[in-house]
C-alpha cells in the first residue's frame, strides 16, 4: 500500500492548511483509492499553526479585544498550551494582510499595535513564555506597535509620542522604555521565524515584502530608509544590530525589531513544529510526499514550508510533489531543493479571483490529473 504524506501550508485568503490537505486527498483518492494517507495541515509558524495545535490538542485558542492593523476595533485569538506558561500569538490574528481590503493595504499606516495587545494580554494572564508566529503580516513598522502596546513610547525631536506605523519610523529619535509591561522582566519571548532575509537591502523587508503589502515603489523606498534609520537608533540605544540579523527583515522587520526592543531569539518556527509532530519520522514512513502553498517564488527558498519538507525529501530520498497556486519559481531553484514536480492550480487565462474562489476544485483537478505521472 502506498503511503502518502500531505504536508501543505496554507493558500493564503483562499484555503487553509486543513482545506489543503482535504482536497489533495481527494484528487488522491480519485486516482488512487487504496493509498494510507497521512493529513498533516502545516505551517511556517506564521499562520495555520493553531489548526496543527488543535489536531495534536495542545491546548485552547483565547480570545481577547484588540486592534486590526488599522487600529480599528476586533476580537482575535492566540493559543495557550496545556502547561498554562506558554502562549503562541500569531501576528496574522489582529495585524494580517487578509484583515484589510485592497484599498486599505498600506505599509506606511499599518501598526503591529493589536499583537502587542495579544501579547500583553498573555502576560497579565500568568504566561511567561510568548511565542510570536510571524507570517502574513499587513505591517512595516519593525515591531514598533508591538512595542507601544506594551508600554513603550516612541518619541520625535520635541518629545511628543508617535503612534507606531511605517511612516513613523524615520521621525523617531528617541525610545521610552520606562512603563513597558512590567510581567516582561520575568518573561521570554521567541520569534518563530523561517525566513531569513535580512532588514535591509534588496532582498529585505521592504524590497521583498512591502508590495505586496500595497507599497508602490516610491513607497518601498521610504520604508527602506524609516527602517534603516530606526536601526540606528536601536544600535545607539541598545547596542542590537538590528541589520545583520539573519530572518530579521520578516513580516516587515517584526523579527528584527523584537530582537533589538525585547531581546527576543529567533528560532525556526518550522523546527519548532516539526519535534512537535515527529515530522522527520512521518516523512521516513512515507512513500511519496505532497506540500503546497498559495504562491511558489523564487523567494520561496527562503523557508517557506515547500523547500523546508524538500530538505527532508532529499534527507530521506523520497520524491516531493508541490502543488501551488502559481508557481514561478525557477525549475533549476526547485530541483536543487529537493523538489520532485511542481504544479500551478492557476492557468495563465484564469483570472486570480476565479482562481481564489475555485481553489478547491482546481488544486482536487490538479492533483487528479498530475499524480497518475507519480505512483
């Protein structure tokens, strides 16, 4: 009997990991019915990890009032283990890009603010030890809301407070660390983080993730130089570089940002869930492995969970499948991975919303129509 690993990250504002997984295992049960299938919904440890905390019950999501990366009013969850010391807060929750509408997409006025509420509400809740999930942020603002919701004042040359946004970064000359949250002295706080990017250049913050945040160029620019400024500030204040840091420059500089305002590591967020789901053990028992995600880039190779499952595929000389909503990836990029095939969902005559609303039809099809090629 065939055993089959599905191990796919989400397909960001479309479908979720576990609706990933659902309609893979269709295409593979039309082709192949007798197949031992093993689900394993996955993540980055940006988005999607509650769904793996929930299958595993690891513990229960908790609900707080907070703010969209607008500042606007809603009520998001982050995750508390069993143990009742740990809490994994998903920055997506209150200060993702799929909370906002096109129009509204705009790194120079989002805020991470309504995560740092998240946060905040975990320590005044007895956890000591805050896990920050990062991945599909709304924000340029390198943590900096964050770091106001805890207590923290940004200030300008005349002392006055800035609210924390993207735009504000090259206005700020001074940091006001005296009425932080005071259950952070007792507290750890990990960035699980899979990119490794760093803040600034062209393959940081700005120049890799802010258009697709809604930033024209004219706005990367200005992003690139609030953050480089606001670096130095850190380095005088802190004594953090936050510029060499390898993943810093992720969901908008939140990963460099919480290293230089709150000591925070940076820990692969992938390695974390792996140990939690013996990851490594699944992909020895499996005879073929399937991963997918929205959108397959040359970035992608960056940690994305596609090319993190490749180097166990190549580990244990079993064969990957991707399936993907686009895949532009170079095939010389793939191969070198570890990945076996990979295929788009989206046609070049499909349009993207048709693709989004009938992305699972079309990744089920794809499956269906690719994988006789494999088992």
């Amino acid at each position: 009997m065939l055993k089959i690993l599905i191990a796919p990250d989400s397909f960001k504002e479309s479908l979720t990991a576990t609706q990933v997984c659902e309609a893979i295992a269709a295409g593979i049960r039309s082709v192949n019915p007798y197949s031992a299938i093993d689900l394993l919904p996955f993540s980055d440890g940006g988005e999607g990890a509650f769904e793996l905390f929930d299958a595993l019950k690891l513990g229960a999501k908790i609900e707080c009032d907070t703010f969209d990366p607008l500042r606007r009013s809603l009520k998001a969850s982050y995750y508390g283990f069993k143990d009742g010391k740990t809490a994994w807060v998903e920055l997506s929750q209150a200060s993702g890009l799929a909370l906002l509408k096109d129009s509204e997409k705009n790194p120079l006025l989002t805020s991470t603010y309504g995560t740092g509420l998240q946060i905040n509400h975990a320590l005044d809740n007895g956890f000591t030890t805050i896990i920050l999930g990062i991945g599909g942020s709304a924000t340029h603002d390198l943590g900096t809301g964050i770091f106001e919701a805890l207590g923290g004042k940004l200030l300008d040359p005349t002392k006055n407070s800035l609210h924390a946004k993207g735009e504000h970064l090259a206005r700020c000359t001074e940091l006001d660390f005296k009425n932080l949250n005071t259950n952070l002295r007792n507290a750890t706080s990990i960035v699980a983080c899979d990119v490794t990017n760093t803040l600034l250049g062209k393959t940081g913050a700005a120049y890799t993730y802010a258009p697709q945040k809604g930033a024209s160029p004219a706005v990367v620019a200005q992003l690139e130089e609030g953050a480089t400024h606001f670096a130095k500030l850190v380095q005088q204040k802190r004594n953090k570089d936050l510029t060499q840091i390898k993943g810093g420059g992720a969901a908008g500089g939140t990963a460099a940002g919480m290293f230089g305002l709150f000591d925070s590591a940076l820990k692969p967020g992938f390695d974390l869930l792996s140990d939690l789901t013996a990851l490594e053990e699944r992909v020895r028992e499996a005879d073929l492995l399937i991963t997918g995600e929205g959108k397959t880039d040359n970035q992608s190779q960056y940690g994305k969970v596609p090319f993190k499952l490749a180097e166990l595929a190549k580990k244990y000389h079993k064969p990957l499948l991707l399936f993907a909503g686009s895949v532009s990836a170079t095939p010389e990029i793939l191969t070198r991975a570890g990945i076996t095939a990979a295929y788009a969902i989206k046609t070049e005559t499909m349009t993207l919303d048709y693709a989004k609303t009938h992305a699972y039809s079309l990744l089920k099809d794809a499956v269906l129509k690719n994988l006789k090629n494999h088992i």
